[in-house]
C-alpha cells in the first residue's frame, strides 16, 4: 500500500520532518522515500538545441551520419 506524505529535509538533523503524523506508522518502521526536488528544470528543446550548438559538435542529417557509419565499417 502506498501513501503521499510531504516532508522536508533537514540536512543539518539528516531528518525528515512530516508536515503531520502518518496513522499507523510507529517509531523507527521501515519505511521507503522518493524524493522529488522542486528545484528540478526540465529545459524545453529549444534549450537543448542550444546547448548542442554551443559546443561546436560536429552536426549533420541522420542519413549523413549513417552512411558514414557504414562506411567505417567497410
């Protein structure tokens, strides 16, 4: 059975502080967390897009590269 609960982090502690008590759930149970941090961006296509072109990598179309790769292994 899973459950949402939202806690903070208190990386001074190294604890979770619950923003309320879960029923059922006593002191020191086992329990397992996923952490999601707000803080988290997800860059939109054009942001990677970008970020390819800076890096001055060597580009070219899907066949291009395929066809070069064959070529190599010949």
């Amino acid at each position: 059975m899973g459950r949402v609960v939202i806690a903070e982090y208190d990386a001074a502690q190294n604890a979770l502080r619950l923003a309320e008590p879960v029923p059922g759930l006593k002191d020191h149970d086992k329990v397992r967390v996923a952490i999601e941090s707000s803080e988290v961006r997800r860059s939109a296509p054009a942001d990677a897009l970008a970020r390819l072109q800076s890096l001055n990598a060597p580009t070219g179309d899907i066949d291009q590269l395929l066809a070069e790769i064959e070529a190599g292994r010949r």
